[in-house]
C-alpha cells in the first residue's frame, strides 16, 4: 500500500510541476509576444533613422537610439578597465586577506542597490555637485557605477577559469606579474570578459529609473557628451505612460526587445565558444 | 599594450570633460511645468524647423523646479503652470497661453455635469459612490497628480480650497497617465489639462459650464490657469526670439489646435 | 631595477582600481545620508518611519504605509516566484527532455534581461484590467504588482537554484535512488533540502529585487498614498514613492524623498548582507 502511495504523489508532483512550469513560462512568452506581434509592424527603416516629431506621435526614435548607444558606450568605457583591474588586482596580487574580503564586500553590496537609488546619487552627484547637468556623462557613469559589479565578478570568474600552468610557464620564463597578466592571463580571459562586458550591456540598455534622473528627457539629438538625452526605454516609458501614441510605444518596445535579443544572443554565443575552447 | 590602450581611453574622455566643462551649450534651456513641458516641446520643434542652427532643449521637472532653475540660470526660461508666488514676484513673468483644468471622467460614465461643490466633496472622499450622484451606484476611482503638481496646486486652489485631496486617490505623475487610467477605467474621475483631453475621456460641464474656449475667454468656466514663461531679467538673445515666436500668430494658432487658450487678441483689435 | 618599479607602481595603481567598488559604495552612502539624514532627524525617526500621513505640501512625511506597501507587494510577489520559481527549476534539472532545456535556459536568461518597463507595460495593459474586471478594485493594485513582480524575479530565482541544484554532488541523487526512493521523493527530500542554502540565497536575490523596483511599480500600483488594506488596493513603495514625486519636489520635499531612500537603502543593505552571508557558507 505504502509502495503504492508514494508513485501516485510522485504522478501529482509530476503533473503539477509540468503545468506550473510550462504555464510560467507560457506567460513570459507571451508578455514577449504581445510587445512584439503590436510592435514589430510599426519598425520600418525609417522608424530607425528619423527622429521624433509631435513630441513623439510620429515620427523616429533616432535620436533615442543614438542616446543609448552613447550612454552605454560611456558607462562600459569607464567600468570596464576598473571592473578588469579589480578583478587581475583580487586573482592575481593578492591572497584572501582583509583587503579583498573588503572589495568583495563591496562589490557585493554594491550589486544590490537599488536602481532608483543610483538615480538619487547620480543626480546628487554627477549632475548637481559635479554640475555635469542632464546628460549623457551623468547617465553613462551612473550606470557605469551599476554595472561595475557584473565586470568584476565575470572578469573574475574568466581569470579563476585559467589553469594555473598557464601562469607557471609565463613566470618560470621569466615575466613579471605585469606581463604574464597582459600576456597570458587577459588574452586568455578576453572571451569571459567581453561576455561580463554584453552582459552588462544588456542591463544598461533596459536602465530606466536611473537614467531618467540623471541623463534627462529630452529628444533632441545630442550635440555633445553633455547634452541631455533620452534612451530608448525612457522613451518607451513616457510613451507608454502619457499614451501619447500607444502604436509608437509598441515600436519602440519592440525595438528594446530586438536590441537585448540580440546583444544576449552574442554573449550567448560567445560563451559557448568559450566553454568549448576550454574543454 | 593592450592594457595601456584600456587605460588611455578614459583619459580620452577626460578632454571632453575638461573642455566642455562650462556645459557651454548653444542654444536655450525651457525647464519646469510638465504640464507646458509638451506645448513647449511643440513649439519648439516649430522655432527650429524655421531657426535650423538653433537648439532649444525642453525640460520637464516642475513648475516650482522651473523657477527655481531660471533664478539659478541654470535654466534660461522658466515654465510654470501656476502662477507666481509673492517671493517669486522679482522674476519677469509672462503669460504665453492660457490653459484650462478639466475634470474627465470616462465616456461610459453616465455623468455630465457636476457643481464645483461636488467635485470637491467626491476628491476629498465625502462622496465615494457614483450612487450618490445619481449614478449607477459602485465607487468613485480618483485619479489625481503627485505633490508637486503645477496641475494639481492648480486643482487645490480653484475646486479644494481648504479641504484636502482624499488620500486614498490614485495618483498619476503626468497629465497623459491619468487620462489613460480614467480612459481603461469607467468608474474613474481625474483632472488634466483641457489641452489634453481627447475622444478617450469626456470633460465634464461644471455647474453646467462646458470647457470650451468661447466660455473660457467669456470667464464663464474659471477653472483657468496661466501658462507662464518666467526669465531671469529682461529677455534678451535667443530667449528673447524665442518667446516673440511663442507670442505670434503662427505659434499661437498651433497651440490653439492643440487646445490651449491663446493670449493673442483676435486680429483686428 | 626599472622593471621592478614598473611593478610596484602598478600593483599600487591595481590596488587603487580595486578600491574603486567600495569607493563608489562609499560615496553613494554618503550622499544619500547626507541629503537624506537631516530630515529625519529633524522630523524625529519614530515620527517618518511610523507615520502614517504622507502629506508633503503640509510638511507630513510619514512612510510608514509604504514600507508596509513595499512589504506586501514583495511577500506577494514571492508567493509566486518561490513556488514557480522552484517548479521551473526543478522541471529543467530533472524532468525536461535535455532538448527542451537547451531551448529554455538561454530563454530564462533573455528573459532576465527585459526591462522592467516591458513588463509594467504589459500589466498595464493585460493585467490591470482582469484585476479590475474580475476582482473588483482599480485594478492598479498591490496584487497586480505583485504578479508582475513575481515574474521579474522569476529567472533570478530559477538560474541560481539550478546552479545549487547543479553543483550537488551527484552521490547525494544516486545514493537516495538506490535506496528506493521514487524521483520525486529524491527530489523533494533529499536534493532540494540538500541545496536549501543556495536556494534561499536566490530568494533573497529576489527579494532585493522585488523590494528595489521602481518603474513598472509606478506603472502598476497605482501610488495611492493611503495604508493598503488588502491586496487589491493601490499602493505606493519605498521606491515608487521617490520615482514619482521625484521630479518635482524642492527643500524640504526633495530632502524628504531623499530620506526615503535612505530607509530603502538600510533595508536593502540588511538583506543583501543576510544572502551574502548565506551564499558564502555554501561556498564554504
């Protein structure tokens, strides 16, 4: 009897986790679907290439692409080498000790704060203190500061992945610390990093919150470093919100879609190669 | 190397940053009501189309923001859609449109008319049921703006007056978000601007006064506010050609379309 | 000689890059506090974490119905995430085809990368109304956000317990399937239990999430200021308080929001402390 009991809860179990499963997923799908199926009709090229007109009913998104791309660029060419040098400075010249527990601490925590409260600082700071203003340096080296976290624990993962012969031969040949690192170590590590680096990429094209406080609204194209600029999910988000133009909202979101399908697609990718480079 | 060349590049930026420190931008800053912040927006895509090196950069954050800004300069105009507080009354203040606050409900709602009394006991929560207006009874859904709210200190003054907003109304951070709500919602009341209502929402008469233009310049529907451009001083430059577009005919007439109530007499006069 | 001065000038310029997370965690705390510190001690802790009247054009700034209101939406949003959350993860360790998950896991991972707005669009549109039509209310409710909520957090949850399931030695599954017990009994009493510690850490993952989202909370919540009584009343949390009026505000108001974000920021720092200890004794 007992014997018995137990492949039924077994069959319950099995049932239920199917069903919740496949539901779940069905559900993320579709939200994905939705935006799309409305979206995607509304991109033709010159969605792409015009900009904004009417404050947004007709019209391009260029300006907004353009303000993404910028604010992006920033934030990766200022956590990239300070997210790398502080994951060669922990893997490679230094042992556990009070000074790493402290980074990693921070990292940690740095990682879980909250996207609004960047925008708090990022205004407080790099557009008030700093009097950078609304623009694309505010946005980008806020949001550089979210993603220097996501940097330094894949580019630490890439370098712990390096069989330590690696760095046996390079030393016992003679290099210093500094050379088997841009020698041996980053070549080696490029692939996990570049991966950290699209990752990160990703969550800066999606930033909404932080953005908005410190990179501005507005939907001119910028002229400079410091012009304000709107990204494409704050665009998305007015949009969608105002209802100024419910077609218009859809494209662009489809648009944000398309974009983080395809940036996580090459990260994907080139993980794999990675992963396969390795075995 | 290629460590150096990871390092050099931020100090590439620095140029940028040291030479561009003065935040020298060409062109003007019009910062402060959201509310004036889409008309500002209209015009001035309209000022550049016929001024092609000009950059006017339209901001939102508020109209008391706004004013702050131009007294700081760090704005060159102000916008607001209140007007000036008495410690405001040092900065040159003039009025570019008038704009009206209409109280919308949902098409479906069977409601069209409401005294000013009773629009202020439904927000402050006095009245929580369509029933007790005549309605088919279910509860009133209030959608308001956020403190801070140009629109809504307008709202305060003209229906409230003393009595307080109710706390437990939705509240909506833009003029277009709440005519969203009380469009998907049919027991939903909310105020925006007269310029912004659409086909979406019904504005309600009040005290049996339609928001129209002809009873808005007649003073017959008081629920008026100005559009203000505030400056620092006199206006002079770009801001000064700016405001003289927003003041003429072509300027006027586009806000006109979209609702606003011009400053412009009718030609002629 | 050169070379070795070579060296240690750039250990020491690593070590000052290194410092580069704490020193933004630094300045972060600083300026938050400071802008937000004054204000609560001039209003008086008990007084702006207790109250319960957030009236800013009165000088009220009590933010107690929304730490209440960030409380509930997350519990809501867990009591989805965590069962789901598990369901899926266990669906793709033990019970789907391998071809299945090959095509799922690169799908959870896209999905984590949505923006958030995407998803508070789509409760707005889909969502919002079968709350209003069906279960009455708004419809912009705590409920709403809740569900919208426990999907965001979902692939979180899902990624790293299947990383703890994973990393489980494999004798722990062999040794209980040899003793008789049926799949399901290994899973649910041996393995799951097994991986418990790196399981909870994704929960307080998620939970950090949940608590710090903003946008497609104002989207969904419908910001009412008032103390929430049930679940399908609006709401307005921590961060939604400050992504809303945040705009506007001036002096005392701005300071207030500010001070806001400073109770956000202490919670935050107290769960993620409680995940980072979790995880790093599963490390251990």
């Amino acid at each position: 009897m007992v014997y018995r009991t137990r492949y039924i809860t077994q069959g319950i179990a099995k049932v239920l986790i199917w069903i919740a499963a496949l539901s779940t997923i069905g559900v993320m799908i579709l939200i994905l679907f939705q935006v799309l199926a409305e979206g995607l009709p509304v991109l033709h090229l010159r969605f792409f290439l015009d900009p904004p007109k009417s404050m947004g009913r007709e019209g391009g998104i260029l300006p907004t692409i353009i303000g993404t791309f910028a604010l992006t660029v920033v934030a990766i060419l200022f956590a990239t080498p300070l997210g790398v040098g502080t994951a060669i400075f922990l893997r490679e010249y230094t042992r556990e000790s009070r000074i790493s527990r402290l980074i990693r601490f921070g990292t940690d925590c740095l990682a879980g704060v909250p996207s609004i409260i960047f925008g708090l600082f990022g205004f407080v700071f790099f557009v008030i203190f700093l009097n950078m203003g609304w623009s694309i340096l505010s946005g980008g080296l806020t949001v550089a500061a979210m993603i220097l976290p996501t940097i330094i624990s894949t580019a630490e993962e890439a370098i712990k992945g390096i069989p330590p012969s690696y760095r046996e031969v390079s030393y016992s040949l003679g290099g210093t610390r500094w050379q088997t690192v841009t020698h041996t170590i980053l070549p080696s590590a490029l692939p996990g990093i570049c991966t950290g680096i699209l990752l990160s990429v990703g969550r800066s094209i999606g930033e909404t919150a932080a953005v908005i406080l410190t990179a501005g609204s507005s939907l001119l194209m910028p002229t400079s470093l410091f012009s304000p600029i709107r990204t494409m999910s704050v665009h998305f988000y007015i949009l969608a919100r105002e209802g100024i133009s419910i077609e218009m909202a859809y494209g662009t979101g489809a648009a944000l879609i398309l974009l983080v399908l395809l940036v996580n697609t090459v990260a994907n990718w080139l993980l794999n190669r990675y992963i396969r480079r390795r075995a | 190397m290629r460590m150096l060349l990871l390092w050099l590049l931020p100090l590439f930026l620095a140029i940028p940053l040291v030479s561009g420190c003065q935040r020298e931008k060409a062109g003007i800053t019009v910062a402060g009501s959201t509310s004036v912040e889409p008309f500002a927006g209209l015009l001035a895509e309209e000022y550049m189309s016929r001024h092609p090196h000009s950059h006017i950069y339209v901001q939102g954050g508020g109209s008391t923001a706004g004013i702050e800004a131009v007294r700081t300069h760090a704005a060159n105009i102000g916008t607001s859609s209140r007007s000036l507080l008495p410690d405001e009354k040092d900065l040159y203040a003039i009025t570019v449109a008038k704009d009206a606050i209409a109280i919308i409900v949902n098409p479906k709602n069977a409601i069209r008319d409401l005294s000013l009394d009773q629009v202020r006991q439904v927000f402050s929560g006095k009245i929580k049921n369509w029933g007790g207006l005549g309605a088919p009874p279910h509860p009133i859904v209030l959608v308001s703006r956020e403190e801070g709210s140009g629109t809504r200190e307008s709202f305060q003054k003209f229906v409230m007056g003393q009595e307080e907003i109710s706390l437990e109304s939705l509240v909506q951070d833009s003029n277009g978000a709440i005519r969203q709500v009380v469009s998907n919602d049919p027991h939903a009341i909310g105020y925006i601007s007269l310029g912004l209502v659409n086909e979406q929402v019904k504005a309600l008469k009040i005290a049996g006064v339609e928001p129209t233009l002809a009873n808005i310049e007649g003073n017959k529907y008081t629920l008026v506010r100005p559009f203000l451009f505030v400056f620092n001083g006199e206006p002079a430059g770009e801001a000064k050609s700016f405001l003289e577009f927003v003041l003429s005919r072509p300027a006027q007439e586009l806000l006109s379309r979209e609702g606003l109530v011009t400053v412009l007499k009718p030609s002629g006069r | 000689m050169i070379m070795e001065i070579k060296e240690k000038i750039i250990e020491k310029i690593l070590l000052l890059v290194a410092l580069s997370s704490i020193a933004v965690l630094a300045l972060i705390t600083f300026f938050i506090f400071q802008q937000g510190l004054p204000l609560i001690w001039k209003i008086g802790p008990k007084a702006f974490i207790l109250g319960q009247q957030w009236i800013p054009s009165k000088g009220l700034f009590g933010i107690f119905p929304m730490i209440v209101s960030s409380f509930l939406v997350t519990i809501g949003a867990l009591a989805l995430g965590i069962p789901l959350g598990l369901a899926c993860t266990i669906f793709l360790c033990e019970w789907s085809p391998p071809a299945v998950g090959t095509v799922l896991r690169p799908a959870i991972q896209l999905l984590a990368a949505i923006p958030s707005v995407i998803y508070g669009f789509w409760g707005l549109i889909v969502l919002v109304p079968l709350v209003r039509n069906y279960l009455g209310g708004p419809g912009l409710s705590i409920l709403s956000g809740s569900v919208i909520l426990g999907f965001m957090i979902l692939p979180t949850i899902i990624s790293i317990s299947e990383d703890s399931l994973k990393a489980l030695p494999p004798t722990y599954k062999a040794g209980a399937l040899a003793m008789g017990a049926t799949h399901w009994q290994t899973i649910w009493r041996v393995m799951i239990p097994a991986a418990r510690s790196g399981i909870v850490a994704s929960i307080i993952l998620g939970m950090g999430r949940a608590i710090g989202e903003t946008m497609a909370m104002i989207m969904i919540l419908g910001n009412a200021v008032k103390m929430p009584s049930s679940f399908l009343d609006s709401a307005r949390t921590l961060t939604t308080n400050i992504g809303i009026e945040m705009g506007y505000a001036s002096g005392a108001h701005r300071q207030a929001l500010f001070a806001t974000g400073v109770i956000l920021f202490i919670i935050i720092m107290l769960l993620n402390s409680l995940a980072i200890f979790l995880s790093r004794r599963r490390t251990g």
